[in-house]
C-alpha cells in the first residue's frame, strides 16, 4: 500500500478551496451588500438550474463521456411545455412532467446515436445540440413564450426566508448524489468510467449503463430548464444557452475528473455551481464591467482544467507503478 | 488415472485463425486439488488454448468436460457461470472503485435500490481472509501494489465459486515476497479442491508449485505426466522439440578487434541486473532466453525504450570508446521486433514512403522539401538489395507478404546505415522459405561489418548463424556460449533452476 495525502500534494488536492475563500473574502471586503444573507441566499437560488443540469451531465462525465447538448434539451423541452400551456390550456403539473419525458427523450437519442450507432459522444452531443436548438428557434419563432399569469409568480415562492428553488435543487441533488454512490447503476457508471474494455470484460451491461446516463442527463437538465423559466415567468429564446459549457465547467471546477470514474455529486456540484454564481453576483456588485465576467470565469476553468491535468497524471503515474 | 477425480478435461481441441492453425486436436487433463503447469514456446497455442477455457474465443473443434458433463463456453460471463475463472496478465482492476465495489461490480448486492455496504464488506473480507490477507474493503484499489490488486482479482474469481481458476503468468510483475504469498494462496485453493492452471515462462516455478505439467508445441499437447517424472531439462526439451539442424548459414566467425559496444552493470529494478556483455564488429551475438526472461526487455531498454536505473553503455565512436544515452544509441541502431505491424511498418503507406520515413533529413532538397526523385531511388535501391516482392516501390506494404513486410522494415533501417541491428524475434510469423531469406539477409549484414543482436524463440533459427550465444535467464546474462555450442548445450543452459527468485532489486 502507497501512503496518500502528503503534505506537499495538499494546494493540489485542496486548491479550489483554497481560490474559493479568497475570491469569497475578496468580495466580502470589497463590496458592501455581498456577505448578506439575503444576497447568499440569492446566490444559491440564482445557481439551482445551472447544479442540477450539471448533475445530470456530471453522470454521462463520470461515466467517461461528454454531454454538450444539456442547454438545447433544456430549451426544447421547456419550450414545448410552455406552448403546451399556453395554446393548449395543460395543467401546469401536467406540463411539467410532459417536460421531463421530452428531456429524457432527447437524452434517449443522444444515449442511441453513441451507444447504438457509436459516435464518439462530443460529436454526437454537438450535433444534438445545434438541431434540438433549431427545432426550439422553429417552434418559438424565436420569440418569447410568457408562461400564463399564475404561474409567472411562483418564482418568487419563498418557505420563510428562503427561495423555494434552493429546496428543489437540494432534493434533487442529494437523489442524484445517492443515485451515483449508493446504488448499483451509479457504482457501475464510475466502473465504466474507470476503463471501458475493463467494465465490458468484467460482464458490466455497459452499454445499457452508458444510455441511461444520457436519459438521466437529459431528463435533469429539463429540470435545470423548468427551474430557469419558472425563475423568469418565460422561456426566452436565450435559455440555455451555454449552460453546456458553463455546467461543463462546473462539473470539472467541482473535482469531477473528465477522464472519468472520479468525484461524487454533492461535493463537486454544490461548490462548483456555488463559484461560478459567486463570481457573477461580486462582479455585480463591484459594478464591474459585465463582460469581465467571462473573462474570470475562463481563468478558473482554465485553473480548474491545469488542476485536474496534474492530478490525473499523478494517478497514472502511481498506476503504472 | 481414475476418471471420477478428473475435474477437468479438454479433448481434440482445434481452432484456426484466418485459416492457420492455431490448435490441433490439443488436450489438458487437470484435477481439483492440483495445479497443472501449462508450458510451451511463443506460439505454442497456450494462449489459445486457454481462451478457449476462458470464453474469450470459440473452439472449432473438441470438447469440454468439467466434472464429467460435457460444457458449452461461449463467453467470459458463460465461463465465469460454469465456474472457470480467468485472472489475466492484465489485471481487470476498477481504479478508483473500493477493493469491495471491485470484487462484486458485477453483481453488487442489493436490498431494494441501495447497495448493502456492509453486507458486501463483510463477504470481501471473508474471501479476503480465505486469501490470507487483510486489505480494509474501503481502500481504494488505485492505492494498492500490482500484488494487492491480484489477490483483489483473486477474490472476484471465488466470489463466483470457481471450480477453475486459470493464472496466465500470474508471477510477472510481481515482488519476491509477493510471489511467495501468491504461492501460498495457491497452495491453499488447492487444499479447498479447486483446479488451478498455471501459465509460467519461469521453469523453477512450476516444480515448486504444480503437481502436473502439460506442455504444448505447435498446437498440439505434447507431453502430460506429474511432474515428479520430468526435469526442467526435459521440459524445455518438450518445449522446443527436437533440434532438426537445418544447416548453418555461416560457419560461427570469431570475431577479434576491439568491440562496438559494450554494455556494464546494466539494471533495470525488477526487470534486469548485472548485464555486462560486448559485441565486436561483424558478430552475431544471440540473446537465448525463454520468453519472460528479460529479452525484450534488454533490447528495449539498451534504445531507451524502457528507463534503465543503473550501468554504462559504451559505445565506439571513431577510436574511442565512449559513454552514450540509450537514446542518443538509439539513432545507431536499427531496432527490428516481432511486432511489424505495430511497430515496424505504417501499412497504409507505400513501400517508398515507409522507407523514406526514417530517413526523410537526408532526402531534402535545397528548398528543406523532400526530393521525390531521391525518395524513389532509395526505395528502388532497396527493394532490388533486398529482393522485396512486390509490384513497384509504389505498392502498399498492407498487401504484402509477413516476409516481404518485414524486408521493408529492414529497407527502412538499412537506408540509415546502422552499425547495430538489434533484432527481436524479426521471423516471426513467416513460412519456412522467408524465415532463411531473413537470415540470409542477416548474414549478409554481419559480412558488411554491421553487428547483430538477435533474439529469438527458435533454436533452430539461432543455429544457423549465431557466432556467440548470451544466455539470459531472469533478468541476468547467467552464461556464454560459443557458436559452436550444439543443441543439448543451449537446452540445457536455460534449463538451470534459479533458486534467487528475486529478479531484480
């Protein structure tokens, strides 16, 4: 057995926390309204979408594959719910699930065209995500779609203090937490993750487990979708729109190796959805330029990426050892 | 022998690939509570044979008869439910996954959706501890030894019942006191009655482990007996069959003067040690050795292929001999493995531009673009020096001959002028009558005053044009004969046991 958790791999093993609390002391020094509960809060709510398609993607990811198509699914998606609603009268509920199944539905193609037809799954996804998103423009006209009056409000739905959201994104992280830790299909995920031909030859289903992991993608970054619209009273032609990249950036910011088989969902989604927002909302405060945004949020995935980089190296080179 | 013990037998096993021969009507016969020693030279058909066993590939031909009933293998899953386990050389280790998660990932046990963690930790430790070993079931596999991770392997094949567990050079990458708890393991499946079959290149191995031996030649079983009536002479006999002397190419030359490169101390932990040899000008040295005993991996690590952890390589440059990197040896040396179409050629390439790649720098014209008209001399050059058969420098080395193929490798390395040829197994694969025009053409190498290191599994081979012989066993150069050493002599020099089972460090 080979000793872990040196001292000297400590800025490596724990370097995002530690950019975490400086960017987080930066802002609460620098800005008047940033270390408030209130805007915390607002944070966390601001941020519910974007963690819950990330945990959706963060499953096709540990399985070692990409999903760059999660912000057009959620688009498409939210957008036949919303037209449903308004054109043909559907209960919101109603709605809501039809919006889920047509998320996993996508997924589902996504899961055929890579599993099936065997396209390698960044090609696959970036097809999928120009045509859902050319469908959605189609459908919209690339207009807004104002959801009906009631349910424009919800989004302000608080239990006492806190935005109702946060409690949705808690839910449905933790079941997607429990999903990959707990159970057989989530175990046999980061096994497949790990080295594909290994899963295969041990006798792992991975072909069944790599579809699903697309479904379930799918399906989450509906929600992420629903969430977003509710937030907004509309689903706007915008929805979506990088999210992949910015879920993407989550997922790896969080500790969630891109080579697959590492990371857990509640402690990688959580702090890397939290970071991203933080940044956005200091950034707001400061009154800094808005584009400045993009380009800090670059430098930590890139920090994020040369992170990870150095650590999976160190892996390989204990496993050839 | 008594049929009702017999646990395990595999009769007229035959299969073909592409329409050659792998197996023909080759049997095993094994018992619960034994280990038989499955041996044979590189491409013998053990491997087959076993995959066979394993599921990993269909028989076409023959049977298998697992405590008396006749038994259908068609797959790993199949084999792993008939109660045959396989723990390869490659290890199928889940990294980042518990030594738990890893022993049940295929079945991971279950009470409604959540796995039984605790459950599945206490069976990982009693087949743990049926092991003799005490790795917490949390640990991840990925902070485990090479040794760790086999037992871990070990137990994924019990926890499936196995009545069959095949270990195919299970010893490999292996320490020397893991060796021995590995041994113990053994010992104790074999108490518990399970058949084990073990694949070893190491000799010593299998008499102080196996009660049977099997030993295959060109796809057939040629040999089955305890192994209280062989000795390991007889055994590597049995392994290269009788030495049919097909006359030498070349009388052995000795060679004089002052030598080319002389390697000292040479290490590599746990792969080499203590490798001290010359090689004069004009001599072909072979490196004799079974497979496994660091031939390969001397080659590769004189080229820098593979890091050396100790020793000098000396190399003549004009007078003097002078120190070099094995990766500045490199550029002198043409390096030919077994291995061609990995290795050696880009076969959807020409044969002109396979020869011309190595040697692109000197086929610039003055604008730094390559001269095309130089290109086709040099290969025209080679394949007439070479007798490459082929259609024109233009065709593709993909629908060549093994033999011709392997001519271009040559064609490529030749055109760079090396004064050493290191050669690894480079007939391989190829019929009788390009066998001997590859040795010819290595002969003719020699007479040009190049070197030659050849290795190869045919003694045979050897024969015909070796000047010296390397004997390498283990890691070590354990002895040196000359060229005139015959047959009985070369057997019997790898035949000796080594009682130091560490290879190295």
């Amino acid at each position: 057995m080979t000793a872990r958790g040196k001292t000297s791999d400590f800025p490596l093993q724990h370097g995002f926390f530690v950019v975490f609390a400086i960017i987080f002391i930066f802002f609460s020094l620098a800005t008047q309204h940033f270390f408030q509960l209130d805007n915390i809060l607002n944070i966390f709510s601001a941020m519910d979408p974007l963690a819950i398609t990330a945990s959706g993607l963060a499953l096709v990811v540990m399985s070692g594959r990409l999903d760059i198509s999660v912000g057009s699914t959620a688009f498409l998606s939210c957008a036949i719910g919303a037209l449903l609603m308004n054109q043909g009268e559907l209960n919101p509920v109603l709605a809501a699930i039809i919006v889920v199944c047509c998320g996993a539905l996508l997924g589902a193609v996504n899961g055929f065209i890579v599993v099936v037809l065997k396209v390698n799954s960044l090609i696959a996804t970036l097809s999928t995500m120009i045509a859902y998103r050319g469908m959605a423009l189609a459908l919209t006209d690339a207009l807004l779609v104002q959801l009906p009056p009631p349910i424009r409000f919800l989004g302000n739905t608080r239990l006492g203090p806190i935005p109702l959201d946060i409690f949705v994104m808690l839910v449905v992280l933790v079941l997607v937490h429990l999903l990959q830790t707990k159970t057989a299909f989530g175990r046999q995920i980061m096994a497949m993750g790990n080295d594909i031909a290994v899963a295969r030859k041990v006798g792992l289903p991975v072909d069944r487990i790599g579809f699903f992991s697309f479904v379930l993608a799918g399906a989450l970054a509906s929600v992420g979708g629903i969430l977003t619209t509710i937030q907004n009273g509309a689903v706007s032609p915008f929805l979506g729109s990088g999210l992949e990249f910015t879920a993407l950036a989550v997922v790896v910011v969080g500790g969630i190796s891109l080579l697959g088989g590492r990371g857990a969902i509640l402690f990688s989604i959580i702090p890397g959805a939290f970071i991203f927002e933080m940044i956005r909302d200091g950034l707001t405060n400061l009154g800094a330029d808005p584009y400045s945004y993009r380009l800090i949020g670059g430098a930590v995935i890139f920090a994020a990426m040369y992170a990870d980089a150095l650590k999976s190296g160190r892996y390989s080179m204990r496993r050839r050892l | 022998m008594n049929a009702q013990q017999t646990s395990l037998r595999m009769e007229g096993i035959s299969k073909a690939f592409a329409g050659i021969a792998a197996l023909r009507g080759a049997s095993l016969e094994a018992r619960g509570g034994e280990a038989t020693a499955v041996m044979g030279a590189n491409g013998a058909g053990k491997s087959t044979l076993m995959n066979i066993l394993g599921g990993v590939v269909a028989s076409d031909r023959g049977r298998i008869v697992l405590d008396g009933a006749e038994t259908v293998i068609r797959s790993p899953r199949q084999a792993a439910q008939q109660g045959v386990a396989f723990v390869h050389q490659e290890l199928t280790m889940l990294p980042t996954l518990t030594v738990a998660e890893n022993i049940f990932i295929d079945s991971l046990p279950s009470s409604g959706p959540f796995i039984r963690t605790r459950e599945m930790a206490r069976q990982s430790e009693a087949l743990l501890a049926r092991l003799g070993c005490s790795i917490p079931p949390e640990t991840r596999v990925e902070q485990l030894s090479i040794g760790d991770q086999q037992l871990i392997e070990i137990a994924r094949a019990l926890r499936h019942k196995a009545k069959v567990i095949i270990f195919d050079e299970p010893t490999s990458s292996l320490t020397g006191p893991e060796r021995q708890r590995l041994f113990n393991v053994i010992r104790g499946l074999k108490t518990d009655g399970v058949v084990i079959i073990y694949i070893t290149h190491f000799l010593d191995e299998i008499f102080s482990i196996c009660e049977r031996v099997t030993v295959m030649r060109n796809g057939e079983t040629v040999w089955s007996s305890p192994i209280s009536e062989v000795d390991p002479a007889k055994v590597v006999h049995l392994m290269l069959g009788v030495a049919e002397n097909e006359g030498r190419i070349r009388a052995p030359i000795e060679a004089v003067g002052e030598p080319l490169i002389a390697v000292t101390g040479l290490r590599r932990d746990g792969v080499l040690r203590d490798v001290d040899f010359e090689i004069r000008s004009g001599e072909i040295v072979g490196l004799w050795g079974l497979l496994g005993s660091g031939r390969t991996e001397l080659l590769r690590a004189l080229v820098g292929l593979d890091p050396i952890d100790g020793g000098t390589i000396s190399w003549r440059d004009g007078r003097t001999l002078a120190p070099i990197a094995p990766e500045r040896l490199h550029a002198h040396v043409g390096m030919i493995t077994e291995d061609r179409r990995g290795e050696g050629v880009h076969l959807p390439l020409s044969i002109s531009d396979n020869i011309a790649l190595p040697n692109l720098k000197s086929l610039l014209n003055k604008w730094r673009l390559i001269d095309r008209g130089r290109q086709n001399a040099l290969a025209d050059a080679m394949i007439d020096r070479l007798k490459i058969k082929a259609s024109g420098r233009e065709q593709i080395v993909a629908t060549l001959s093994g033999g011709n193929q392997q001519k271009v490798v040559f064609g490529k390395w030749l055109a760079t002028s090396p004064r050493l040829f290191l050669l690894d197994e480079p007939t391989r694969g190829l019929d009788i009558s390009a066998k001997t025009e590859i040795m010819r053409l290595v002969v003719e190498l020699a007479e040009q005053g190049c070197s030659v290191l050849l290795v190869s599994s045919e003694l045979q081979e050897l024969m015909r044009v070796c000047d010296r012989y390397l004997i390498i066993s283990r890691g070590r150069l354990i002895d040196e004969l000359p060229g005139s050493a015959g047959a009985s002599a070369l057997m019997g020099s790898i035949a000796m046991i080594d009682n130091d089972l560490e290879v190295a460090s």
